[in-house]
C-alpha cells in the first residue's frame, strides 16, 4: 500500500477522527486558560498568588475606592519585596565566581 493510497483513503474518511467543536459556554477552555497563563511574567504569577492569599482579585482591586485600593496596592507591594527577598535568599551560592 502506498503513501497516497493511505493519504487519500483518509481523505475519504471525511473527518471522523475529527474532535468535535466544543460547544461555547462562556468558560474559556483549558486551552486558552493556559495559553493566559503562559503569558503572563513571573512577576504578574507572583503579583496573582499575593492577590489570592489576600482573598481578592485584579477586579475586586479595580473595584475598590481609591483609598482603600491605595492601601492594597501598597500592602501587595510590600509582600511583594518580601517573596522577592526570600527567593534571592534561597538563591545564595548558585553563582560563583570561576575566576576566583
């Protein structure tokens, strides 16, 4: 049997292999939420993770009166530098200087 033959028998199948259209929910799909998630810096999944432990999201935050957002912001800030020190901490000693 020849690659063509194969090829066109396939062809003839007329999609049955096919995966069906997701029908739209509303939810986007596991793909597009990983597709947002590998898109994003690691400074935006850290500013994320900080937002969760808080109990609130990039909404909830918009949301927010300006004086009490302000009051947020700088708490994520602080937290922020804190898990930004800590993992440079946990970093000592990866480098090293070879000409030494």
């Amino acid at each position: 049997m020849s690659i063509s033959s194969v090829s066109s028998s396939v062809s003839a199948l007329g999609g049955i292999f096919a995966a069906p259209k997701p029908e739209p929910t509303g939810k986007p799909s596991a793909r597009e939420e990983f597709l947002e998630f590998a898109a994003k810096s690691p400074a935006e999944h850290l500013r994320d993770a900080i937002l969760r432990e808080l109990g609130t999201t990039e909404e909830k935050l918009q949301a927010m009166e300006p004086k009490e957002r302000a009051a947020m912001e700088d708490m994520i800030a602080e937290r922020l530098k804190l898990k930004v020190e800590q993992e440079a901490e946990k970093r000592t000693g990866l480098l090293v200087d070879v000409q030494a």
